[in-house]
C-alpha cells in the first residue's frame, strides 16, 4: 500500500506533530531502588565467597593449566557451575552429621511424605525438585542488597525419615526431627511434602518452648478440620496444631483461602475457634500492606514468636502447576512474594514450605515458586535484622539420643 502523502509530507515537519515536553525535570535518580541498590553492594563483604574459592580448590583440586580463572577447580565444589554438582538447597553445606546444624543460623530439611495428601500425589518429590531448582540461584539479592553467604550461615541436613504408609510415624519422625533443629538454636525450614506436616513441624517447634506460637498461614484451602477420609491428612493440620497449649487459633491467621475447595468442616472449626481468615477478595481490597498490618497484629498478639506456612497452591494455579490440589484465583507471584517477605521481617520461629508436587511441575515451575519464598523469606529476615530473634525462646530444648560409631563408612580409610 502507498503512504498516504499528506501523513507523509507532515512527518517531514517535527513542528506539526505532537511532541512531549521537554524533558527537563533531572529526576531523581538516587531515589530508585535501582540506583540505591547498585551502590548498596559496594558494601556487601565477600569474604565468604573468596572462602568458597578456596575450599573448591582444595576439596575439588586445582584446575586445569589452560583455564586462566585459577579460582576455578577441576572437580565442581560450591556454587558453580549451576548445572552441576550434588544438590542440597542453595547449594549450602550438607550436615551430614546432625549434631552440627546449630553451628548455623538456619538449616533446610526436606520432609519428603505425600500420605496425607486427597488427591493428587508426588510431594514427597517435593524436597527433592526444591534443592535441584535451587541450584539455579546465588545467594545474592540486587533489590535487597542482601548476600545471604556472607551475612547468614547456611545448611541442608538432609531429609526425614519418613514412613511412606504410616502418618502417625511419620509424624512422630518429623516432630523429633524439627525439635533437634529447633533445639539448637537453628531456624528450622522444611520443604514438604504435603501439608499435614504442619502439625507435626510445628509440634517439633512447640515442645522446645515455653511461650506461645502465632501462624500466618497462605493457603487457597482453610486446613482446619479435625479429620480427612478418617485420618490426620492434608487438609487438617491447624486443627490438631491449635490443639497444643502455647498454640492458639486466636493467633492463626490464614491468607488467601477461598475458591470451591474450601470444606465446610474447616469453616466451622474456624468459626468454632475463632482463627482470623482473610480471603483472596480481602486481600485484593487491601492490598499488600494493609493485609500485612492486620495479619502480624492478630498473629503477634500476646504471642512470642510466629511461625509461617507457606502452601504453594496459595499462588494462581496458572503459575503453579506442580501441586496436589489446584485452586484457579489466587496470589500473583508478586503478591505472594511481597506478603511473605514482609511477614518474615517481623520475624519467624521456623517455616515449612508445603505441596510442591514435581510430578506434576513443569519446567519446574512450581519448586522454583516455592526456592523463592524460601530466600526471600531468608532475605527479608536478613535485611531487618529478625533472624536468630527467635532463639531466646528455645528454653526447653530436647536432647535426641544418637548411635554409636566411628570412623568412615564405605570405605578403606582407617
Ligand atoms: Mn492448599
């Protein structure tokens, strides 16, 4: 087609169009988080990774003569490169020897069991696909300015031993192994697993204390009747955690319920115990903020600590497709991860990330969903100066008998 040349004649002519003003404002730049994040690294040590350097090159053995980075080893140690290695979270120190988590601020443990889940299976993939997503990260965060390396200690002691046919068991395995961890003074963070390891997660936490727990719960679902299918599942850890003596429904906040999978159980437990639900409508209506304020006011009141459950399925099924029961209409991952980051800056006593189902993820998706709320949660606690707060309040520590045995096992090193 031709131009039109009367359009064409005037675009020859600068004066006839209509132009912005002119950009004289000087905006200011310092104002950006950009600009104030760009400087706020300068400050950031590195002496953690210069460390990492060093240990690769020690436990991985100098590189070959025709790489010129000398930093670099020739079996992979550490962070690098992305793709390889054996995968614990973040690529952090593995404690193999759980007697030394409380040599950390906080420790990772994957509770990989799916025997409470109603419908559709795989979470005990879920540490699994979480560590091996991870990978793909630093431990740096631009807009935060946070270096979690150089600024937290870090590690991964590995999953619980759970008993695949039996959630009782399992439960019992998980509370002690949390308890351990919390004992220790440590920030216990488990990757689930499907969501009836909150009760027995929090349960680890609640025996190591004396004072009271608050919840902040996001979730699509209420999680609150007594039973499922005539046992403990999924779909009913708040009851049973609400049951104990220092954790009180009045303190339980859950975020982000809502949709066709709410059952009317949990809604008159809820009613019944007076837990504080804020729907995905509330939470449009208020916004981030505002949702935040009230959510740490009723969790925090008359309360010690709060510990934060994070159940994927809480973000829009869109978004999340690797999970045991999708709910259309919830969270953007914006939004999720701006709620989180600011309740954990209050500070947590402990956090479970629940029903990443890898099996049915795509790309990985879902675990890497679920990698974010963890390090933000990290990150946010790291730069308001919360994490460790809670430790004070782990005044009854547990001591778990361990076994007899020294040396190295398969091998022939004396
Ligand atoms: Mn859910």
């Amino acid at each position: 087609m031709f131009c039109n040349p009367h359009d064409l004649s005037r675009s020859h002519h600068p004066a006839d169009r209509s132009l912005p003003k002119a950009r004289g404002h000087h905006p200011d730049l310092t104002r950006l988080q950009g600009w104030q994040a760009m400087r706020g690294e300068a400050k950031l040590p590195n002496r953690r990774a210069e460390e990492e350097r060093a240990w690769a090159l020690r436990m991985g053995l100098t590189g070959a003569d025709s790489i010129e980075d000398k930093s670099i080893p020739t079996f992979a140690r550490g962070e690098l490169p992305h793709y390889a290695g054996i995968n614990t979270f973040l690529k952090a120190p593995y404690t193999e020897d759980v007697l030394e988590v409380g040599n950390y601020d906080a420790t990772v443990l994957g509770i990989p069991f799916d025997g409470g889940t109603t419908y559709r299976a795989g979470t005990r993939f879920g540490p699994q696909g979480v560590r091996k997503i991870s990978a793909l990260y630093t431990p740096y965060n631009y807009e935060l300015a946070v270096d979690l390396r150089e600024q937290m200690t870090l590690c991964d002691a590995g999953d619980v031993f759970t008993i695949p046919a039996n959630i009782e068991k399992s439960f019992d395995q998980i509370s002690r192994a949390v308890s351990h961890v919390a004992s220790s003074g440590s920030l216990p963070i488990m990757i689930g697993g499907d969501h009836s390891i909150g009760f027995p997660c929090l349960r680890g936490i609640a025996q190591c204390t004396s004072k009271k727990i608050g919840i902040i719960h996001f979730d699509r679902h209420a999680d609150i009747q007594e039973k499922d299918l005539d046992e403990r599942m999924h779909t009913t850890p708040w009851f049973h955690a609400t049951n104990m003596p220092n954790v009180s429904a009045k303190n339980l906040v859950q975020i982000g319920i809502g949709g066709w999978q709410v059952p009317r159980e949990a809604v008159q437990v809820a009613r019944e115990r007076e837990t504080n639900i804020i729907t995905m409508s509330d939470f449009e209506r208020m916004g981030v903020d505002k949702t935040v304020e009230m959510a740490l006011e009723l969790a925090w009141d008359g309360v010690d600590m709060v510990y934060l459950s994070f159940d994927i399925d809480s973000i829009d099924c869109g978004f999340v497709p690797g999970t045991g029961w999708p709910e259309p209409g919830g969270f953007l991952p914006r939004e999720a991860l701006a709620l989180v980051s600011k309740v954990a800056a209050a500070g947590i006593c402990g956090m479970e990330l629940v029903e990443v189902s890898p099996p049915y993820d795509t790309s990985d998706i879902t675990a890497l969903m679920g990698t974010r709320v963890i390090v933000d949660v990290l990150g946010s606690m790291v730069s308001a100066g919360t994490l460790g707060a809670h430790k004070r309040h782990m005044d009854k520590p547990v001591q778990i008998p361990h076994g007899e045995f020294s040396g190295k096992r398969w091998s022939n090193a004396s």
